[in-house]
C-alpha cells in the first residue's frame, strides 16, 4: 500500500510565497480564481471605510482561504487545506497596498524614505468548515533616498503587485537599513506562522 503524500493548495499567484514554501519543505498546487483577486469580488482587496491595516490584512486573506475552500468543492478536488496571505504596510495609521502604477510606486517609496513603517502580512488556513488566521507584524526602516535612486528603481519595474511597491527580497535590499520582525512576513509569507498554523491543521511540518 502507498501513502499518498501531504500535499496543501496555495490561493496566491506571488513567486514569492511559493519559493517560501518549497524552501521549507511543503507540497502545495497552486489555486487560482478565475480573474485574480483584485478583481474577483469574493476575495476584493479594496479597503473598506475605516479599515485598519491590520483588520484589513486579515478580513483579505480570510476571504481568499474562504473562497479557495469552496473552488475545491465546486471543482470536486480532493479536501486539503487552502493556504492565503495578504500584505500591506501601516504609514501613519493608512494602509498602503500595491501601486497602480509608477507614478503611485514613487510617491510611495518618496513617503517611506527616511523613516520606519510596519509590515503586516496575515496568513489564512481553510479547510471544509474551518477557517483560521494569524498575523505578522515587522518594522522596516529605509534610509533616506535619492530622487534619482527611486527613479531608477521604478523604472527597474520591480514595483509592480509589491505591497509598498518595493519588494526587501530584490533591489530594495538596498535602501533598509533596519528590520525588526519577520524577514519572510516581509517578503510576504511569515514562515514561523505559517509552519506553526499548518501544525495545527495536520500537515507534518
């Protein structure tokens, strides 16, 4: 008799989350929505009046762990948990997501130049009925950056669909000059929290 082995489903598109999990060892198959998520209204990532970074962060990766659950019924796919995460910054109170272009990608790195942000990035785990959440808090200070450097990074395209519009893991590894907190919450998927809650759901990690 074979055992089959633990495999989970990843409602993401990020590079970033997959390298994460492949680098400590867990079998995932990606779940894709239809569209993608900024424009599926079952898991929209816009924020709602009022919102807080952190209740943001999380109410977004519940709702895609959520809607990823119920693909896999729909689609008849075996049972396993759903893996989601969702990252944005904390500036001053505002909740600061992915640039809508570069324009955008630039007002915000000239904002973060020279001071310390917070990182959140929630994680959610769904299977069947089942639904829970936990959260990454970091802290990221850059230095203070050049005109011209911002410039040039933009134009680099790095970017793009980066919570922040810049991504710790790429260039941007230059302009932080301190970090406390989760180095993967940062780039998007906090390790110890993700192992911690698959803990929980089963999965041998």
């Amino acid at each position: 008799m074979t055992t089959l082995e633990p495999r989970i489903y990843l409602a993401s598109r990020s590079p970033r989350r997959r390298e994460l999990l492949t680098q400590i060892g867990v079998r995932f198959d990606l779940l894709l929505f239809r569209s993608g998520v900024r424009t599926d209204p079952e898991a929209s990532e816009d924020a709602l009046p009022g919102e807080s970074p952190a209740t943001y962060v999380l109410r977004v990766a519940a709702a895609k762990a959520a809607h990823g659950a119920r693909l896999t019924a729909l689609r008849r796919l075996p049972e396993r948990p759903v893996l989601s995460a969702d990252t944005a910054l904390d500036v001053d109170g505002e909740i600061v997501g992915k640039p809508a272009d570069n324009s955008e990608a630039a007002a915000i790195l000239a904002r973060l130049s020279g001071r310390t942000h917070r990182v959140l990035t929630a994680i959610a785990l769904a299977q069947g009925a089942r639904l829970e959440t936990r959260l990454s808090t970091s802290e990221v200070r850059f230095r203070t950056l050049a005109e011209a450097e911002i410039r040039a990074y933009v134009a680099s395209g790095e970017p793009r669909d980066k919570a922040g519009a810049y991504g710790i893991q790429g260039r941007a590894a230059v302009f932080v000059a301190e970090i406390r907190g989760s180095h993967s919450g940062i780039v998007g998927l906090p390790l110890c929290e993700t192992a911690l809650l698959l803990r929980e759901f089963g999965y041998p990690i």
